[in-house]
C-alpha cells in the first residue's frame, strides 16, 4: 500500500512569503503529525490533526498553522516565512492517534527561505 | 517536561562490528520508547518500540534495544553492523498523553 506523500519535496521561498505544504497519509490512517526538523533543534512537533481536529499543537508562532481534511489529507502552511523557517517539515500518519502506537513518516518537505 | 538525551552525536564503526547507541529519557514514570531511522534524504523509519513487558525487544533489521528502568535508558544495539546501516538515529519517548518527543539523534558512519 502507498506510503505517506508529501509536495512539494523542495521549495524555495523569499522572507515574508507564505507556503503550503501538503501531506497525503497512508489510506485508513485518521491521525496526521507534523514535524520541523533543523540540524540545531532536531525534530520538533508542530501539531497532529485526528479525524479533521487539532488534537495537539507544539510551542510554534501563530504563523505556523495546519488543517486536515474529510479524506485525512492534511496541509501546513507557514505565513510571513523567516529565514529560521528553512527547515525539513516531516508529516507521520498513524492509524489513530499519534501518541500510541507507530508512525509513518513521509519523505518531507524541504523548505529554503532566502 | 520529558526529555531524550542520545549523548553521541556522531559514532563511526567499522563493518562487522557490533554497535551500541545511547539513549536516556526524563519522565516520571515508564513512557512509550522508539528508536527511529532516517537516511539521507528519507523520512523516519521505525526499527522497534517498547511500552511494556519484556525489558529486551527485537525490532527490524536484525536491531534491538534493551529498556533499563534503573538508568532510565533504551539503549539500541546490533551484533554486526552493515555498510547499509550508515544513517542517523533517532531515539524518541511518549509519557501519558504528552507530545512525541525525540532525541537529537546519532549518526551512524560505517566504515569498510
């Protein structure tokens, strides 16, 4: 069965730009994760979606925010980018909830902000 | 707050011999332990994970990691490491209905 898709796989944006990133779980997975990862601050959580809901959010400025649709795809967006933006954004899908059991990670979204 | 510590940052082994790599969390009690893998340019895979029951869990790829609440450590382990195994790793803890939290990671240079 297909795997966990993100896109775009690289980007490169301008300060002050706004990007959507956009995750695809694997089908029947209800819980959507998503992560920075930067070489100086390793992977950190920025919020799990489950059934269209934020369930959990990480300590992220208001620019990062995220939604979740019917079909359990889920999309990131980060508004007014700054250069500390650039980063690999992981997403993990799991079957249920993200704090349980196993996850899934995608290949990423690796984000360049000049 | 819970915390994973993984003390080594970068470890360099030669192929065939085996491996060890540290892990330490902070939690009240017994979280949920991970031990994830990233290769270059991947996503994170997960090798093996321990919520409870037998302290010795086996995980894919011929790893696994043993849980010693003394130390409050998880700590992964291979007899003999492959040139395939060069990657980072990343060890990771859950605590009630706390966030996923992950160590720094360890990278993983196997050398022939």
């Amino acid at each position: 069965k297909a795997g966990v898709t993100q896109t775009p796989r690289y980007l490169i944006k301008t300060r002050g730009q706004q990007v959507t990133l956009s995750c695809s779980p694997i089908s029947g997975h209800r819980s959507v994760s998503w992560y920075q990862q930067t070489p100086g601050q390793g992977l950190q959580f920025l919020f799990e979606y489950f059934s269209e809901t934020q369930r959990n959010k990480g300590n992220f400025p208001g620019r990062f925010s995220g939604r979740q649709f019917s079909n359990s795809r889920s999309e990131m967006n980060v508004s007014t980018l700054e250069l500390g933006d650039s980063a690999l954004y992981l997403c993990a899908s799991s079957l249920l909830t993200a704090f349980t059991g196993e996850l899934f990670f995608g290949e990423g979204s690796r984000l360049t902000v000049l | 707050a819970q915390s994973v510590t993984q003390p080594d940052i970068h470890i360099t082994v030669s192929e065939g011999a085996s491996l060890e790599l540290r892990c330490n969390y902070s939690y009240g009690a017994t979280p949920y332990l991970f031990w994830y893998v990233q290769s270059p340019g991947q996503g994170l895979q997960l090798l093996l994970k321990y919520f409870s029951g037998d302290t010795l869990v086996q995980g894919i790829k011929g790893f696994e990691a043993e849980f010693k609440r003394s130390q409050s450590s998880f700590n992964l382990r291979k007899p003999s490491v492959h040139w395939s195994d060069a990657a980072e790793y990343f060890c990771a803890s859950q605590g009630g209905s706390e966030k996923l939290v992950f160590g720094k990671g360890t990278k993983l240079t196997v050398n022939p």
